[in-house]
C-alpha cells in the first residue's frame, strides 16, 4: 500500500527461510532492473547488489544497508519492568533464534538488562530455531514445578511463542495469568482486528513500511541512517494481572 500510494509496482518474493531462494531471487529483480529491494531475511550469506537501493527490515547487515527495526531492545525493558510492575518476582526469558545477530534477539538483551537493572531475579532459556518445544516444556516444568522459587512471570520472544508457553503452563496444572503471567512480543491479534492473543509488546504495523519505502525511494540514499528504530507499547492482553 506504501509503494501503491506512491504510483510504484510491487514484486512479492515469498522463499520460505530458503537461503538459495532469496539469491536467486535479489538477482532476478536486478536483472529486472527495480528501483529499489526491501528484504526481510536473516540469511547470512546473502549476496547485496551493489548501484541498487537496499533496505532491510529487523536484519542489520553493515553501516551502508539501513535497517528499519522496532525498538526490540526497549520493548524487553518494558516487558521486564511491567512484570515486576505487576508483582512477579522470579520471571524468564523464552526465546528461539540462531546465533546470527539481528534486531530480534535484542529483545532477550533488554529483558535481561530490565531485570538487571530492577533487581529481578530471572532465568532464560534460549532455544535454537530447530530446538523441538519439548525443551521449553522440560525448562517449565522445573522452574515452575520443582523448585523452592518458582517463576511467576514469562517473557516470550514472539506472542506465538507465548501462545504455546499458556498451553505448557497451564497443561501443568497452572493458571495464566493468577498463578504465572505471560507477556509475548509483536501485538498479534485475532483474525487480524479482535482481541489481543495475550499481553504483548505491541510493534507498529504500519510504521515500518512507510519507513522502509520512504528510504529505499530516497534521492539521497547514501545520507540514510544504518539504523532506524521504531518506538512500541506494552498492550494487556488477558495473560496479566492487569
């Protein structure tokens, strides 16, 4: 809708995480001759063409490729401080991720540095993308279960991961949000427009495509920040004691 406002066509390349596809497809559109690429990709090897405007979404490759990110450091902060806020007083941090940097795994960061900075005690448990959710089963049940201090607050990377920490939490007999409180991160919501999937670090929808257009058709692409970061908010959604 932002190239569409702004009378340019869109080609949409859906490669499904495969990294050879992704090549395949940046050096189709430069043999196409586009004015410019946004790519959301976390493929570390992939090859950018240089004399054509390069934008990436979440993925910092170099100073020369600017990014367009939300507040992904922040926003575990805020995930942090809201659930000592609300009286926890052991928390966690789940997440899934590769070793490969990126604006992501920030949100770990900020949790960690929220918890440090308050005085939280906090575990993390950090799955890679493989990892089967099992693991994550395993890390509640002991933390929850088996010991003397047990976990009273949970933050997710994603809210589709908190999704699935409910259905563990509460498979073991918990309840959600009075025994343990959840807050995931992205601000999904049901078919789109309804209620909140659970308490959540909201990203801005819009923002970022706006953001990334603006810069990728940018006269001056070469004075463009590497970085551009994106403010979020903290949005209950049922899974806190709110």
């Amino acid at each position: 809708m932002a190239l569409e406002k702004r009378g340019y066509k869109m080609m949409l390349c859906f490669t499904e995480y495969d990294r050879d596809r992704e090549q395949e497809f940046v050096s189709m559109v430069v043999h196409n001759r586009v004015d410019g690429i946004i790519a959301l990709t976390y493929n570390p090897k992939l090859d950018i063409p240089a004399g054509i405007p390069f934008v990436t979404i979440d993925r910092f490759f170099s100073v020369s490729v600017p990014c367009v990110a939300s507040d992904n450091f922040g926003g575990g902060q805020l995930a942090a401080k809201k659930l000592a806020e609300l009286g926890c007083h052991r928390v966690a941090c789940l997440r899934t991720g590769s070793s490969l940097t990126n604006e992501p795994s920030k949100r770990k960061d900020g949790f960690v540095s929220g918890c440090m900075e308050i005085g939280l005690p906090f575990e993390v448990c950090n799955l890679q993308d493989d990892a089967p959710i099992s693991a994550f089963e395993v890390f509640l049940r002991h933390n929850l279960l088996e010991t003397d201090t047990p976990l009273d607050g949970l933050f997710c990377g994603t809210d589709l991961m908190a999704w699935q920490a409910i259905k563990i939490v509460r498979n073991l007999g918990l309840r959600v949000p009075e025994d343990v409180q959840v807050i995931g991160f992205d601000g999904i919501r049901m078919f789109g427009d309804k209620e909140y999937v659970c308490s959540t670090i909201v990203q801005p929808v819009p923002e970022p495509s706006e953001t990334a257009v603006n810069m990728v058709l940018s006269k001056d692409f070469t004075a463009l920040p590497s970085l551009v970061c994106l403010p979020v908010r903290y949005q209950p959604g049922g899974t806190t004691r709110d």
